[in-house]
C-alpha cells in the first residue's frame, strides 16, 4: 500500500518543519538541522527547495518575506498541528518496543 504523502513525516521533513519554528530562510534551516541533530541529519539543497513548495502548498508553512533574495519561511498553526500529530505517533511506536522484552 503506497503512503500518502505527509501522512507520515520522514526524518528530513520532520526536522525542516521542526525549525521552522522561527523564520528562516533556506541556508538556516539546513545548518540549524545540521546542528540539532549534532551531524545526524543532513538536507541537501534539492531536497530542500523541493519540499519547501510543497509545505506551503499544504499549509504547514508560510512565506513571509523576501530579504536579500533570501525566502524567510516560518511554522503555521496547521504546521504545529502536523508536528503533534507525528509526535504522538512517534510516541505509540516507543511504548509498543518499550512493551517487548528484549534479551540483548
């Protein structure tokens, strides 16, 4: 069965949602990613710039300004909604492995 897109976040769509909790524009948010995850996770500009439309498109991110040819993005409130719903979901995958006993 094939996902629907956004029905569940991959890591990189996560984290660009994650901070776009202040206004960035493209650079930051790669570097602020980069630096949460202390190197873990890396967005490339493609991936960026391709997801960046399709946020807006579904209502978890607004433009608001052009600065210096710079796109300044920020978090909407449908956004935060998206973020809790991946959280909760993330959170009944920990009790489910929490449940089974693992002999390590």
């Amino acid at each position: 069965m094939a996902r629907r897109e956004f029905e569940t976040l991959t890591p990189q769509m996560f984290y660009i949602l994650l901070v776009l909790n202040v206004p960035r524009h493209g650079y930051e948010i790669m570097n602020e990613v980069s630096h949460i995850t202390e190197g873990e996770v890396n967005i490339g500009a493609g991936t960026l710039y391709t997801l960046l439309p399709r946020f807006q498109t579904e209502g978890y991110i607004d433009l608001i300004s052009i600065e210096d040819q710079k796109k300044i993005y920020q978090l909407t409130p449908l956004g935060k909604k998206k973020l809790q719903k991946e959280k909760v979901r993330i959170e009944k995958q920990l009790t489910l492995l929490e449940a089974i006993d693992y002999e390590v």
